[in-house]
C-alpha cells in the first residue's frame, strides 16, 4: 500500500467524521428545546465538523500552503466559535429567551440576583474563607 492511498484514506475518513460532526449540530439545532441548547449544539459541531474538514484537506492537498491555511482556520474557529457562543447566549439571556422546563438552574440570574441562592458548594466555600480570616486576626 502507498504512503499517498494510505493519506487518501485517512483523508476520507476525516471528512466523514467532519461530516458527521456537522450533520449532528444541524439536526440538534432543529431537536433541541430551546435557545441555549441549540447554540450549544451548533456550536461544539460546527467547531468539531470544521477541525475533520480542515485535517482532510491538509493530508489530501499536502502542500504547505494549505496546510498553514488550514491550521489557521482551525485556530481562529476555536478561538471565535466560544466567544460568539457565549456573546449570543448573553443577548439571549439578556432578551429573556425561554429555557426548557426541564433546566436545573439559571447561575447567571443568580449571580445577577447577589448570590440568594448559593448551592451546598458555595456556602462550604465561604465558610471556610471566614474561617481562615478569623485565625488570621
């Protein structure tokens, strides 16, 4: 077997996983219940489809040109994709978009809300802060 059949394959074989990736986001952003999970969806697979697709097209073309083009995209989609995410779901939080009746908590509402309703976590944690500032007194 050649080393160039050998990257062919390998090749197609992240285009598929690319693929699949992509097809997955697509059909969450269509299933899910509400805003949030649909951006989450869209989000994770768009990056996740986009990594396969640029592998590919690095181990089928080979030059170098392509291959900085394609690291590139890569590092510029895992920097943008998490920061428009979570902009989006600020604006949608923000506009008071309806989450699914079955979402646990809202930190964000209790961050904005000062903190009322801090979990068993949180009020372990500020015990002991209290505490290592009364022995430090």
């Amino acid at each position: 077997m050649s080393w160039q059949l050998f990257f062919d394959t390998l090749a197609v074989f992240l285009l598929i996983v690319g693929l699949f990736f992509m097809l997955v986001g697509a059909v969450g952003v269509f299933r899910l219940p509400d805003a949030y999970h649909r951006l989450h969806a869209a989000s994770k697979c768009s990056t996740l489809g986009m990594m396969g697709l640029a592998a590919a097209a690095c181990l089928h073309v080979g030059t170098p040109d392509v291959i900085a083009k394609s690291v590139a995209l890569v590092l510029f989609i895992f920097v943008s994709t998490p920061v428009g995410s979570h902009m989006l779901a600020k604006a949608a939080h923000r506009d008071r978009a309806p989450q699914w009746g079955g979402t646990l908590s809202d930190e964000l509402a209790e961050d904005k809300a000062g903190g009322e309703n801090k979990t068993a976590c949180d009020t372990t944690v500020s015990k002991s802060k209290k505490k290592s500032k009364t022995r430090a007194a």
